[in-house]
C-alpha cells in the first residue's frame, strides 16, 4: 500500500511522465577505476612541488626541445607569437597594456611545469618526456631572465625559483573559498 506521501509523489511523477527510478547503489553507468587508470589522471603538481617526478633539465637542451615543438605557435623568442606570448611583460601589469606572460604573471615555476607537462604542445599534449618538461620550462625561464642559461631545474631547484609576481596575488578574503587555508599562506 502506498503512503499518501509517496503517492502523490507517484502521481506527480507520472504527471510530469517521469518514471521513478528504482532504488539502487548504483546508476548502472561504467565501472570503478583500476588504480593505474587513476594514477593516469593524477599528475597534477601543486605551488610547493612536491608531487614533482625525477629528471632534471637546462635552458641548453631547453632551447633545442622549444625549437623543435613550440616555437611554430608561440614564436622564435617566445614574443612574437602567433599564439600566446611567453616572454616579456614585466611590468606591465599595472598599465594600460598587461602582456601576461610566464615572466610577468605566473606565480609559481611549479605549475609552469603543470601546464606544460599536461597540455603542450597543443597538438600534442603528454609528448614530452620529464626531462623534456624540465628543459624546456628552464628555457622560458631563461628567456624571461629569471634564471640562467646553465642552472638546472629538477624536483628541488624548481620549487625554489622566485617568480617576479610571486606577491602579485591578492588573496580571497572570503572565509568560505579559504578552503585549506591555501589564501593564507
Ligand atoms: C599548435 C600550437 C602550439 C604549440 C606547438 C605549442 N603551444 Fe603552447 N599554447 C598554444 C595555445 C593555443 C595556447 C593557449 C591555450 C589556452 O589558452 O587554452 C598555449 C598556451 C601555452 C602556455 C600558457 C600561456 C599563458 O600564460 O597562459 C604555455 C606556458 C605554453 N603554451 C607553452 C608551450 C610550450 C613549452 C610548448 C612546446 C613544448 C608549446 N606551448 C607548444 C599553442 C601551442
């Protein structure tokens, strides 16, 4: 027998021509990830890279690794395009013209790394070896003068690199996206 509850909301339901589902655990949809398929996704690095794997790299190989699979989008020298600009724009922040570059604006080597490693090259995203990634973020590094030609970057030295809008965040004050006390720090 129903409740009058539930048969209103059977009526309702039916009104609206839904069907109620049955009751299960489950939607019945896909199945549980195995651990590798999990590992898979999970490269994402945070600010303090710790998460950051093995191999290490100069702007010396660096070069030759955005030579062959990045300057075709994002010019020669980082500056010229056609696609985004990489290099440049210190300073430019606060004037009428922001160039947003990894020079300019990114606050974090680590997640230079992220991005790279995740998503270019573009039309090839997840080609590029952890030397590879290490290179060529010491390169755009270098171009932007924030490191030099021979220092290598691996999972220690990259976390230590001071970006040049590391402080140019200003932290949510709103306690609910504290999450983490991330804006603290
Ligand atoms: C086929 C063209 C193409 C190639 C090749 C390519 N990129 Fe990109 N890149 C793009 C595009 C398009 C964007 C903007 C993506 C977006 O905004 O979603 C971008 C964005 C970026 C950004 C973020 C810029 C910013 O400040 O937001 C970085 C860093 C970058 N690319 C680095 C690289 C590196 C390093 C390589 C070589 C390993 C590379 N790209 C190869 C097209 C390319």
């Amino acid at each position: 027998m129903l409740s009058p509850e539930s048969l209103s909301l059977a009526l309702v339901a039916a009104a609206l021509g839904l069907s109620l589902p049955a009751q299960s655990t489950t939607y019945g949809l896909g199945r549980a990830p195995k651990p590798g398929e999990i590992e898979m996704w999970d490269i994402a690095i945070s600010p303090d890279g710790k998460e950051l794997p093995r191999g290490s790299g100069t702007a010396i190989e660096g070069g030759k690794v955005y030579a062959a699979n990045c300057a075709a989008c994002h010019g020669k020298t980082g500056t010229e395009g056609p696609n985004d600009v990489l290099v440049g724009g210190q300073g430019s922040l606060n004037t009428k013209k922001p160039v947003k570059t990894i020079g300019s604006y990114w606050p974090y080597a680590t997640t230079v790394w992220d991005y790279i490693n995740r998503s270019m090259p573009y039309n090839k995203p997840g080609s590029l070896r952890a030397d590879e990634v290490y290179a060529v973020t010491a390169h755009l590094l270098f171009l932007n003068g924030i490191i030099r030609k021979n220092e290598l970057m691996n999972a220690k030295t990259l976390p230590q690199v001071k970006m040049p809008n590391r402080n140019g965040f200003i932290a949510d004050p709103r306690p609910d996206w504290n999450i983490g006390g991330s804006s603290r720090r």
